[in-house]
C-alpha cells in the first residue's frame, strides 16, 4: 500500500471478497535531506496506516531499502550514465513488488501479493494466467508490468483492474477511505514527488558537451549532460527555434564528444521516426514466441497500440518492423508486446 486511493480500494475490495488481508508499505527510499524535491514517505505511511486502521486490518512497513537501491537506483543511474533511457517503474515491478517483495510475502506465510495497478489477471483453460488491460483505458497500466513472468503473474492479483477510476474514488467515499480525495503521484516508482532531473541532478554529475545540428554541424550551444536527454524530447533543450517557430527536438546522442544532435521538429528529422528496431532482453509471460508473428505494441506509456511484425532472431534477440513510423524509439525503454489487449510481454530496445 502506497499511501494512495488505488491500493487502499485494491485492500478494500479484497477485504469486501473475504480475503484475509494485511497492508503493507514498501519502504524504499529515504530522503530525508530533501536532496531530489519531495519525498512524501512519512505522509504516505501515516495514510496507508489510517486507511488500514479504518478496513479493520493489518498494517506493516517493510524494509526494502537496500534491494531497491541495488535493484532499481542502480539501474536507473547506470543506464543514464551510459546514454540509455532506462524505466525504472517497470524494473521496480519486476525486481521489487513482485520479486523480493513477493519472496518476503511468502516467508510470511502470505499466498499472494496484491497492488493498485489498472490490469486485469485472468486464468487460461489450461490453468496458466494472462495479463490483460484494466478496463479503464484511460488508467491502463498493463504497460508497467510488462517484463513479469507467470511465477510472478500467478502470485499476483490486482483487485481494481475491472475498475474505472471515478467508480474506485467512489467506493473509497462510499468506505470514509481518507485517501478517496488524494491526487495521484507523479512521480518515480516508490520515490515520491521527484522530478527525474532533479534525481539525476543530485546523483549523477554534470558532463557537459556541444549541442549540434545534426542537419549542417553547426554548434547550437551546450548542455549539462547527455543523460538529461532523450530521443524525441522537445523541452528543456534551450536552443531558439527558427524564424518560422519550429522547435528543436533530439534526435540523436554522439559519445565520442557528448555532442547532443538536434534537428527541426519535422517527418523527416533524421533518426527521430524510426520503422525497425531491435529489442533484447526479451520476457514473456507465457510461451516464448517462436516464429515470426504480426503482434501489437506499445511502444511508451500512454502511447496507443501499434501494429508490428515480430521476429526472433537465434541469439535471443528480436527484429520488430512497424507498420508506420515511430517517433522517438529510445534506447534502453521498453516495447511492450500485445495481442490485442492481452499482454504478452516485452522487451528492451537496444
């Protein structure tokens, strides 16, 4: 439990179902000196603490700290430093909810691990689970759990997945739920209010390099670090558009001399619309695909299902080919792989 209005309706409903349920609060990141913004965890205790208070349960503050900044901060600092864009919320689903978080639950004596994600768990007729989209397309997070497999999947339910979100603030009115009025958090996975530059800020230094015009060569400028870039971004690059008002987006990131690429927002900025990609680090939740297949993907949260032709190349790669051109296809993010709304898995763009 978060401390926010989905997992406390998620223990709700499973309490209402007559589950024997306790609640639980991930404790992974202290920031007490306030280095990266705020870092609401004491709030977030005291509302998961009341909201259990008032379902008539358990409450619990388990210690993560150590596995997240080994399984998840790691990462997060080790893929920008390399100029990836790494998703720590989907690295934070897999390593730590449903994976050291999970093994503490069952040493405990708990048969599953329930959160407040948008998704839908439904069983197959020959007894393995699926993973569809919540019912509310609009608060769909089946993207966030696209890297776990069904060991993980089996062992987890997700109470609000047939849920809209004005029905679930409802029946957290309907209950007195303290958090049913709460504004959902925008920031990193477990972390808080944090805004992911001023993260990188604090914790990955400055590398300065030019800003160049990928169309003529021409430094525009220079920026503070090539981690604080991506693929297809648009703000905060500080360079003035053109006399016609076009923005400058990167499309591009050049090690040899950290230079930051840049070109005009147009169809046909080199590298920003990209039709093939190849993506490792493949998970799935079922059977592996095989063969070659004409699959659905998401290529970014909120970003709409697109069609593409999947194929599996021998050293436990993929070759995807989209149907139209993609915008901003970033390494290090992830694709995730659908059958219309089912989830199939995903995979990292390299």
């Amino acid at each position: 439990m978060s401390g926010g209005v989905d997992s406390s309706v998620a223990a709700l409903v499973l309490k209402e179902q007559g589950f024997a349920v306790t609640g639980a609060y991930m404790k992974n990141w202290i920031n007490e000196d306030q280095v990266v913004g705020h870092c609401p965890w004491r709030e977030d205790i005291d509302d998961a603490r009341t909201v259990c208070d008032r379902l008539g349960i358990e409450f619990r503050v388990v210690n993560l700290m150590q596995e997240y900044r080994e399984g998840v901060v790691a990462y997060l600092l080790d893929g920008y430093a390399r100029g990836l864009t790494p998703n720590p919320d989907i690295m934070c689903n897999r390593e730590i909810k449903f994976g050291v978080f999970r093994q503490w639950a069952k040493a405990h004596g708990f048969s599953a691990v329930a959160t407040g994600h948008y998704a839908r768990r439904l069983e197959a007729p020959d007894g393995r689970f699926e993973l569809h989209e919540g019912a509310d397309k609009n608060k769909d997070q089946s993207y966030f759990l696209a890297l776990l497999n069904q060991e993980q999947l089996r062992e987890a339910r997700f109470p609000i997945g047939d849920l809209t979100k004005p029905e679930l603030r409802a029946l957290a009115r309907k209950a007195g739920l303290p958090t049913a009025e709460k504004k959902d958090s925008q920031g990193i996975c477990f972390i808080g209010e944090v805004k992911m530059q001023d993260f990188l800020r604090a914790y990955v230094p400055d590398a300065p390099g030019p800003i160049v015009n990928a169309i003529d060569g021409r430094t525009l400028g220079e920026h503070r670090g090539l981690h604080f870039y991506t693929l297809g971004q648009r703000r905060g690059i500080r360079v003035p558009s053109n006399t016609d008002h076009e923005a400058y987006v990167v499309v591009g990131k050049r090690a040899a001399d950290r230079a930051l690429l840049v070109a005009f927002d147009r169809p046909d900025a080199p590298g920003l619309f990209q039709r093939k990609a190849r993506i490792h680090s493949l998970s799935w939740i079922g059977d592996p695909l095989a063969g070659p297949a004409t699959l659905e993907g998401r290529v970014r949260y909120r970003d709409p299902r697109v069609v593409l032709d999947f194929r599996p190349e021998s050293d436990g790669t993929a070759r995807v080919v989209f149907r139209e051109p993609q915008r901003g296809l970033a390494s290090g993010q992830i694709l995730a792989l659908h059958r219309g709304d089912q989830l199939l898995g995903g995979g990292v763009y390299a």
